[in-house]
C-alpha cells in the first residue's frame, strides 16, 4: 500500500543496510531509522526548529541516556532545522556510535534537501 505523506528507502552504511521510513504529519515530520528489516521503537528525540527568540532548534530526548541521548537529539535537531518544522527521529540501530551518526545524517540530508 502507497501514501504520499510516507516515503521509505535503503541505505548502505558502514554498519549493513539501514532503513529510513519519513511521514509527513500535518503538524511536523516523523522520521524512522532502523538497522534490521522491520521499524521498532528505540532511542528517540523530538525538535523543533529555530525561531521565536531562538537561534538554535531545541530538542528533548527519549529512551535514551548519555551519549546515545546526545546523538539522536543532534540528528533531530538537524532534521528540524532542515525542514524548518517540528521532527521527531526514532533510531533502532545496534551499535550507534558518532561515526555511523554522521552517516544517516549525511543520507537524511541528501534525501530530504533534493
């Protein structure tokens, strides 16, 4: 089944394949990563972009601590300012490490600004 608010694609990693699946909601965007075959909560963050006095997006982790907290907020934060819009990422994916961050960051980024 095909919706226009829902776009899913592969991507190779230096990790394997991982999956992205983006909903456009009405009121921001939705963004699902996940390193196996099927979408699963995990570490979690929501933003929303710059403005009303901010210069920065704001963001709040959930699911996660420590440095996995600090990952998944940066990418939504990213995401966020992308689309100037509020974002919420979810990412299921063993191993998370900076490295593999700047990856999906980097797909994200090509995926959503072309």
């Amino acid at each position: 089944m095909e919706f226009d608010d829902i776009r899913q694609f592969e991507s190779d990693t230096s990790q394997g394949k991982i999956r992205f699946r983006i909903m456009d909601l009405d009121n921001g965007t939705l963004v699902l990563i996940s390193g196996s075959d099927k979408f699963r909560l995990g570490l979690s963050a929501v933003a929303i972009p710059p403005g009303q006095g901010r210069s920065e997006p704001t963001s709040t982790g959930l699911f996660s601590a420590g440095l996995d907290a600090a990952l998944v907020r940066t990418l939504a934060e990213r995401v966020s300012a992308w689309i100037n819009q509020s974002c919420m990422v979810v990412v299921a994916v063993s191993a998370l490490n900076q490295a593999l961050m700047m990856e999906l960051m980097t797909i994200l980024k090509n995926h959503l600004l072309t």
